[in-house]
C-alpha cells in the first residue's frame, strides 16, 4: 500500500496553508478549522498539558482516523470538536460559527444538530431497548430517520427490541452507532468505538461507520490507538503527547474486511 | 411516549421498592396536613356559620337579680346592637332509669318563638306552646343520652318542690356547642343537661319576676369589647353582677377555640415531619441516582440533550415519587378527616357539621408535598445539571477512605475486619449517617408522643381522682349555708365523713390586671378535697392567705408574697385585699384557695358554707342519692365515679384509634428510612460484598457487613429518638399550657420500652427484606457491571 507525508508536524498556531490539501478535498467545504486548540487540566499541584496547540482541518464527508497512543490527548481533542468540551486556549471553528465562542446553549444546540457522538463503552440507557435508545435522538432532532431506519443501516433490525443487556458488546457498540446517525447529523465522531471489542465484532462495527460515511456523506472522525484501523481513513492524523504529529494521506483506502490486524 | 420518559418510568420501577417507601412517607404527611386542616376548615366554616345565623352572644354575664328595666340600659351601651335577659338555673332532675342526682340547666326563652341572640335550632318536636308553663326543650345530646324525646318528661327539683317538665322538642343552641358542666373534666351528655323553658313560669318559680339574672349581648362589628364588658359590669354591680366575659371566655367557644387551635398546631407540625424525613430519604436515593448514572447523563448530554431537559429528567424521578404519594395522602387524608369529623359530631353538637375539602386545602397540600420534592431532589440535581459530559465520560475516582476515629485512636486492634468496614462506611458520609439517624430518631420521637398522651392522661387522671379528689360525692347549695347544714348532710344515709366547702365569687385585682373566679375555702386538716401539685404530693393549706395555681399568677403578673385586692361578688360585695402566701402548680384550671376559717375571718361572716365534700358507703348509695335530689338547698351533685365514667368512655373512643395510627405512621417512616438506607448501600456495595463472596465470604458474614451498618445506626438513633421524644413531649406540653388545663410531663417507661420495640420491629422487616436481596446476589452479573 501507498502512503504519502503531506504534512509534519505544526509548531506554532500560523494557519495552515492550502497547499498541504489535496485537490479532491480542496474541491469540498471545510467542516472544522482548529487552531492553536490547548487544553490544561489544573490538577492542583500538577497540571497536564493534554493538547498543546493543536491545528486541524477537516473536510466535509472526509473519513478520518485520530492515531496515538493512550494518553496522548485523542479523546480530548475529539470531545472540543463534538462541543462536550472546551479549550484552554485556541480556536474552533465549525462551518461559519465559532464552537470555542459558544455558551453552553450554543454547545448544546450544537450537539443536537450537528453531531453524531459514539463512545468507547457504548453508553446506551441500560432501561431503554435498542429502539429506544435511537429514539432518545430521534425524539429531540428536526430531520431524524427512522429508529427502524438506522438500526437496519447498522445491520441489527432484528434486535430491535433487546436491552443492552440482552446484546453482545458489538451489537450494542452498532446500537451506539444507530444512536448517533439517526439524526442525519453532520459530523460522526467515534471515540475507539472498538476499543472494548474483539476483531470479528470490531469489524462488524467498523463497516457500520463506514457505510453511514459513504451513504450518508457524514465527515466521520475515529479515534483508535489501533494502527491498522488507520487504512480505512482518508487522512490518518497522529497526535502524540498532545500534538499533531503528522498527518498521513492514504490513496486507497481499505474496507475493515481488508484490515491487516 | 418520549424514550427519555420511557427511561424515567422504567428507572422507577427499578427502584420501586424505595420509591413506595418513600411515596408512604409523602402520603403519611400529605395525608396528615389534609386531615388536619380540612377538620380545621370544616370546623371553623361550620362554627361561623353557626354563630353567625344563630346569633352567638359577643358578651356573657350573670348577676344575683336584676329588674327587667335595666335591659333597656344594658342595651343603650354604645356598641350593643342586641340584648337578650334571661333567668338561668341549674336545678338537680330525677330522670327514670337514673338512681343518681342529675343536673339540668334550665334556660328562659320567650313563650312565643322570635328570632334572638343564642337562637335555638328546633331538630325535634316543637317550639313551646303559649301558656303551658311545664312545657320544656331540651339538649340534643342529653336526649340521645338519656333516650328521651317529644312526649317524654323529667322531674325537676325546682325551690323545693317537684316539678314534672313535658319535653316537647329538642335543639341545639350555639352557646352550648360543647356542653359541659362548670368544674367537669369531660363532658357528660348523660347527667349534664340544657331544659329551654318559658321565661315567665321560669322566673317564677325561682322568685325572678320582673327580673333576670344572666343577660347575653351582641355587639355590632368594631365595638370595643373591653368597654362594653365594662359598662355591662357597671351596670349589673348593684344588682349581684358576677363579671362580664367576651365569648372568647365562654366556656363552650373556649373549648371550640382551643380545639381549632390544636388541629391548626398539629396541622403544622406532624406534616413537617413527615416531608423533612421524605425530602432526606429522596435527595439520597437520587444522589445515588445521579452518581450511577453519570454516565448515562454524559451520554444524554451529548446527544444533544440540554441542562435544563437533564435537570427536568432528575425533578421529575422525585416529583413523580411525591406525586403519587401525595395522591394517594389526599384520598387517606379525606377519609381520615371524614373520620374525625365524625368524631368532632360526637363531641361538639352542631345542626350541620358537615366534612368540606375544600381546594385551598388540597392545593396547600400539593404545593408542600412539591416543596418536599424539590427540596430533595434539589443537591443532586444540580449535580447532573453541572455534571460536564467529557468528564463523566471517565468513571468516577475511587471514594476515598480514612481510617476511622476509633482506629485512629489506636483502638482498631479492638474491632473486627466487618466491624472496621461499617464504622469506614459510616464515616465516609457523615451526613447521610446522621440523616439516617435523625430520620428513625424522628420516628421513635414521634411514637413517644403518641404514647404520651397516654401516660399524661393517666397521670392526670391518678392526680386529679384519686390523689385529690377523695370525696365521692360533691354537693353544692343553693345559697350559702349556715354550719349547721353540715351537721345536716352528715346524717344523711351512707355519709361517712363530710368536709365543708365555702366558695366565695371574686373578682381579683392585680395592678391593672383583673380576673372573675371563686375563692374555694378548704378545711385545715382537709381529708376528701385536696390541693395537688404535679409531683402528685398533697399540698398543705396555708393557715392564712392565698394559695393560687401558678397559672393564675401568671395570668395576674403576681409572685408569692404580693398582695392582691379581693372583691367580693356575693352578699355586701366587701373588698378586701390579701397576702398569696403559697402557689402551686396543679394540672388543671385556675383555682384559688384559702383555709375555710381564713375565709370567714376575712368575709367576717360566721361557719357558712356553700357545698359539703361526702364520702359515702357505696351501700347506702341510691338511697342517698334519691334524698339529696328532694332536698330542696342542693343545686347540684357532682358524682366522682360519673365523672370518672365519662372521662374513661371518651379516651376509649378516641385514644385506640389515634394510637393506632400514629404506630402506623411512625412504622413508615422508620421503614423509609432503614429499607432505603440499606438498599443504598446494597447498591453502593453490592461489588464489594461479590468480591468478598467470592474470596470465600458466607453470605452471613457479607450480611452482618451491610446489616451491621443499620445495626450501628438504630444503635445511635433510640437513644436519640427517645430524647426526641421526650423534647416533643415537652413542646406538646408547653403549646397545651392553656388556662384550663395542662399536661403533666412524664413519660413512662412503658412509653419508651413501646416506641424501641415499634421502631426495632419497623427496622428489622426492612433489613430482612433487603438480606434477602443480598442472598440473591447474582456475583457474575455484579462483577461484569463496570462501576
Ligand atoms: N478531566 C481530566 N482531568 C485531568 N486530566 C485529564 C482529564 N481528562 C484527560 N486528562 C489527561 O489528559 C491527557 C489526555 O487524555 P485523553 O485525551 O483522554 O487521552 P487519550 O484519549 O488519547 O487516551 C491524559 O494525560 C489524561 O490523563
Ligand atoms: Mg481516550
């Protein structure tokens, strides 16, 4: 397979510029635009840098994979994106607003709008059946789908009415993943939706994202510490020690079948 | 049904057992405030509506004679915007089927019926018919009493001669709403009772003609009450004038008032128990919620859900929880005031008295019941509101432990593995240890004070029967006596010993400070009739001057040693002025005492008496009793085993029913808070106690861990709860000081041994309940659950 380096790592928060892009994502519009993100947790004594000046941009409908070892600030970068959290310092940009500017209504409406959240431990409503938990979105969304819609896109239209109790760790992980494309949204962020899965389940969950990716458009964003994973992305962004240590432009992309575990 | 509702219902459910714990707790206490306030409401409404379409008197007096050309004075007073004079007199009755002497108060009304002040209310029968001089009305409750009506007729003892009355009606009159005769601890329906008679054969027979001796006013609104009482008084001085009072003093409103205030008082405080125990037992259960459910929170944040939908999701678990209470209190509270009011209809004769719950009530209910929700769920609701969903996105910290105070003390050596882990588990949340404990203590308290009033009454009866009435019969005269009527009711059959009685009409005057009663003169070496303090020690009478309750002291600004200025209302009306050399602090009233030669000395009058205390052969009984009703002198006898009787029936009645709701109620609470104390820590340590199973633990030993932990907070609470009680027991005491009465405060061990036992029972059914989920503890689904 081929990989090219388009990019090192950013030191400084100076815009990046076009011409790392290329011209098939040029041609699309930009969903994210961070800038300088940082993100310090003040732990009393100590404080823990988790981002250090983070620059990104991502495409509309791009499929992108978040690569770094445990600890190397994925999950907090990906939650400033999905407006669960807020920088330290730095900028946000989705679209025309500016996330880092919103208040808590602004993150909040945001959210419903916006995106798809999916999270390492599923957090599905453990007293809610599978449709249900879809419709916990649905509920509050203008243009949802169908809780029977998106349970079939994920392949678990026969589990319908199962509590997460009732289901295996994958099918409530493509539950968590109905949950979060019901409402058509417009960015998918998954948080090592695999991470608590073995490979056969893992895959299953995996052709799940990328089918919503490629039917519905969504620009998809995966956080894993699993490299082979990154072969299914258009762009592989590594982040080490809170920065982005460089971002890898794949030609072809495989599908989670093809992965070489 | 939204999914996020679907969630709220089946969380519930989840939690069921708790929840109906606690909605039992809201129940109780909205069931309480209903019941309280709806009788209140009930019973105020009616007694306005009572006093205001029959005319209930403003002002109250009595005289020795009065002519009839003073009415129209009495009725010139500025602010008097009705007068009605009238001749009132008890007299002793011979009723068939009674051996003993009853008393009837016989009441002068016009011949022909009019409307006027302390109307009637014919329920039977007819008005009295022009010129039929015998024709009389009587009490309702005398009648169903005595089973008489319409037809019937009694024998009354009217100046010496007997007298056939022909009953042909029954009423009701505002005045006598609570019917009791004057130095009764209970009303007597039986041997107490009001005769409605014309006032022209009245006032005859009793030497009144042209005169009243007891006229009752209306005052228009705004009057000054004071100043009317004092020109009322003025007025009637020359004729015997014994005071005016305000209705507020009339015994039968007094008794209404006093009744009205304790429901709106018990009203108050018993729901607020209840509510602040609920509010606990709800801001724990969801605390634990929240904490559970961090995750759940973060995930709902994420998807889109807003604070404010969070924070509704959280209200709503503890408004739902005391919704349904509340629902099902208002229904228990209607049928418990329905109950009550029954029992009011017993005790208090109205011509309608009928139960109304009205809105207000309910509403007052549903907003302190919501006041109770809010307040619990109040903390950890902010919690999940402020919760920030990256955070709860990671597990929670482990909860740190400390050593505890007794190992830091260096006395862990001395506790068991199971033992360390109760007390760490107790010290680790220190408010909700104490919470719990204060929530049984709360319910061991308020089983104390339901007990109590046992204890009190039975105090009070020991006191007042047994220690210091000794006599068995009390007899008062017409008219004041010489000494030689002693000797007289000594001889009559069956009197063993008799002991002479002087009571002398006052008005006492302290500073400004005035108070209407009768001085009761006592013989030095007095064996029947004795003055008793609430130590239950018989008091010695002071050879000369003063001895008053300290009530009455109170009431008058004065301290043993002072002066008080006596004016005589009887005879020459004297005024004279002694020393109140003693107080004393008896249960009941507002008496005033001298040695019977004192009195005399100071009236300088020779050995007269007003009234002989008997004691008698039970023997000759009936025989005495049918010749102290033709005795002429005698105005009334007073019977301790009557008296006795009738405050017996009417604590049957009443206490079985109050204790056993209050045993109920009090259960309730103790099971709310135990059950939900244990499930919580069930819940909190079901991983642990697994844990433990598995390294070989027996499910005894992982019970005593968790059973253990209730065990040390019972352990903590009856003592606390006892003292609780004891303190209520001193507040109920204190709000009923009122000038007719009060409670001695001493609780009995039995009372104490009672409350223990309701509350060890309470908590043991719920930590059996709870054993027996931990004996299911499924250990691999425990375990698997991420924490
Ligand atoms: N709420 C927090 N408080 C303190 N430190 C945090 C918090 N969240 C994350 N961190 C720290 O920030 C760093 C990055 O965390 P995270 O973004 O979760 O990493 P990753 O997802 O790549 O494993 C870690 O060192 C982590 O310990
Ligand atoms: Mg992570």
């Amino acid at each position: 397979m081929s990989q090219t380096t388009t990019a090192t790592a950013q030191s400084g928060p100076q815009p990046l510029g076009d011409r790392e892009v290329s011209t098939s994502r040029r041609d699309n519009e930009r969903v994210f635009r961070a800038r300088g993100v940082t993100k310090v947790y003040d732990m009393g004594e100590v404080q823990v840098h988790a981002l250090r000046g983070v620059d990104l941009d991502l495409y509309e409908s791009e499929f992108t994979v978040l690569l770094g070892p445990s600890g190397s600030g994925k999950s907090t970068l990906l939650n400033i994106l999905g407006g669960l959290d807020t920088p330290t310092d730095g900028e946000v940009h989705y679209r025309g607003g500016e996330l880092t500017a919103a208040d808590e209504r602004g993150l909040t409406r945001y959210r419903r709008h916006h995106v798809g959240f999916v999270f390492q431990f599923y957090n599905l409503i453990p007293s809610l059946t599978a449709k249900e938990n879809v419709a916990l979105v649905t509920d509050i969304s203008p243009d949802p789908m169908t809780p029977e819609h998106a349970l079939d896109m994920v392949g678990l239209a026969d589990r319908m009415d199962h509590f997460p109790a009732q289901l295996s760790g994958g099918q409530q992980q493509r539950v968590a993943i109905a949950r979060a494309i019901a409402k058509r949204p417009d960015v998918l962020l998954c948080d090592e939706p695999t991470g608590a899965l073995d490979i056969t389940t893992g895959v299953l969950v995996l052709e799940a994202i990328e089918r919503v990716n490629h039917e519905l458009g969504t620009t998809t964003c995966v956080i894993t510490h699993n490299a082979a994973i990154g072969q299914m992305a258009e762009r592989v962004i590594h982040l080490t020690d809170g920065r982005i240590g460089s971002i890898v432009e794949n030609e072809h992309q495989l599908g989670p079948r093809d992965l070489s575990w | 049904m939204r999914a996020i509702h679907r969630k709220l219902l089946r969380d519930l459910w989840q939690i069921k057992g708790q929840a109906f714990a606690i909605a039992a707790v809201i129940g109780v206490g909205v069931a309480m405030f209903i019941t309280y306030f709806s009788t209140f409401v009930s019973l105020e409404r009616t007694r306005d509506t009572y006093y205001d379409r029959y005319r209930m008197a403003d002002v109250f007096a009595m005289a020795k004679r009065a002519p009839n050309h003073l009415a129209p004075r009495l009725a010139e007073i500025a602010g008097v915007s009705g007068v009605r004079t009238r001749v009132v007199a008890d007299v002793t009755l011979d009723v068939e089927g009674a051996t003993e002497p009853i008393t009837g108060r016989l009441v002068s009304i016009p011949e022909a019926r009019q409307p006027m002040i302390n109307d009637l209310v014919l329920l039977q029968g007819r008005y009295l018919e022009p010129g039929r001089r015998d024709e009389v009305l009587v009490s309702e409750g005398f009648a169903l009493a005595r089973e008489i009506g319409p037809g019937d007729s009694v024998t009354a003892v009217i100046n010496g001669r007997r007298r056939e009355l022909d009953i042909v009606g029954v009423a009701l009159s505002p005045e006598y709403v609570y019917t009791i005769r004057p130095g009764d601890l209970m009303p007597d329906d039986a041997r107490f009772g009001i005769f409605w008679m014309a006032h022209e054969p009245l006032a005859a027979a009793f030497d009144m003609e042209g005169g009243f001796n007891d006229v009752v006013l209306r005052t228009m609104p705004g009057a000054q009450e004071d100043e009317v009482i004092a020109r009322v008084d003025s007025l009637l001085e020359p004729y015997g004038g014994l005071g005016a009072m305000p209705r507020s003093l009339q015994i039968s409103a007094w008794y209404l008032d006093n009744e009205l205030n304790q429901l709106k008082g018990f009203g108050m405080i018993t729901p607020m128990i209840f509510l602040a125990v609920a509010a606990f037992l709800l801001n724990v259960v969801l605390t634990r919620i929240v904490s559970v459910q961090r995750e759940q929170i973060a995930a709902l944040k994420a998807l889109g859900y807003s604070n404010r939908e969070v924070g509704f999701h959280y209200s709503a678990w503890s408004l739902l929880i005391s919704a349904s209470g509340s629902v099902a209190g208002v229904f228990l509270g209607r049928w418990l005031g329905l109950g009550m009011i029954g029992m009011y209809n017993d005790y208090f004769r109205f011509p309608f008295l009928a139960y109304q719950l009205s809105p207000d009530v309910v509403t007052g209910a549903l907003l302190i019941s919501v006041g109770a929700a809010i307040a619990g769920a109040f903390s950890s609701v902010r919690v999940a509101v402020a919760l920030p969903p990256a955070e709860a996105m990671r597990p929670e910290p482990p909860a740190r432990f400390r050593t505890t105070l007794m190992e830091r003390l260096g006395l862990g050596k001395l506790l068991s593995p199971a033992t360390r882990m109760v007390m760490r588990n107790l010290e680790k949340r220190p408010f909700r240890t104490f919470a719990s404990v204060a929530g049984v203590a709360a319910s061991g308290g308020l089983l104390v004070i339901g007990l109590f009033f046992l204890d009190a009454i039975d105090l009070l009866l020991d006191s007042q029967f047994y220690v210091a009435q000794r006599q068995d019969v009390t007899v008062s005269f017409v008219e004041p006596r010489s000494a030689q009527a002693l000797h007289e009711v000594h001889r009559l059959p069956g009197v063993i010993h008799a002991e002479a009685l002087r009571a002398v009409p006052v008005r006492l005057r302290a500073g400004h400070r005035t108070r209407q009663t009768s001085i009761t003169g006592l013989e030095g070496d007095a064996r029947l009739q004795r003055i008793v303090g609430s130590d239950l020690q018989a008091r010695e009478l002071p050879p000369n001057g003063l001895m008053m309750t300290e009530v009455l002291a109170k009431i008058l600004g004065i301290q043993r040693g002072q002066e008080v200025t006596l004016e005589v209302l009887e005879g020459t009306r004297p005024v004279r002025r002694a020393v109140v050399v003693d107080l004393v602090d008896e249960f009941m009233g507002t008496q005033i005492y001298m040695n019977v030669d004192a009195l005399r000395d100071l009236m300088r009058e020779g050995g007269i008496l007003s009234g002989a205390y008997l004691q008698i052969d039970q023997r000759f009984q009936n025989e005495l009793y049918e010749q102290l009703k033709n005795i002429p002198a005698v105005a009334g006898v007073a019977l301790k085993s009557a008296a006795l009787d009738a405050f017996n029936q009417q604590m049957d009645e009443t206490m079985g029913i109050f204790i056993f709701f209050n045993i109920l109620f009090a259960s309730i609470i103790t099971i709310g808070v135990v059950y939900n104390a244990a499930r919580i820590a069930l819940s909190e340590r079901s991983r642990e106690l697994a844990s433990l199973r598995v390294l070989g633990f027996s499910r005894g030993e992982i019970s005593s861990i968790l059973l253990g932990e209730l065990a040390a907070v019972m352990l903590l609470a009856l003592p606390l709860g006892m003292l609780a009680g004891y303190g209520f027991a001193a507040l109920m005491v204190s709000s009923f000081d009122n000038e007719l009465f009060r409670f001695p405060l001493a609780v009995s061990s039995r009372t104490y041994a009672t409350s223990v036992l309701v509350v060890l029972a309470s908590a043991t059914l719920s930590g059996l309940a709870v054993r027996r989920r931990l004996d299911h503890l499924d250990l691999v689904e425990v375990l698997k659950t991420r924490e």
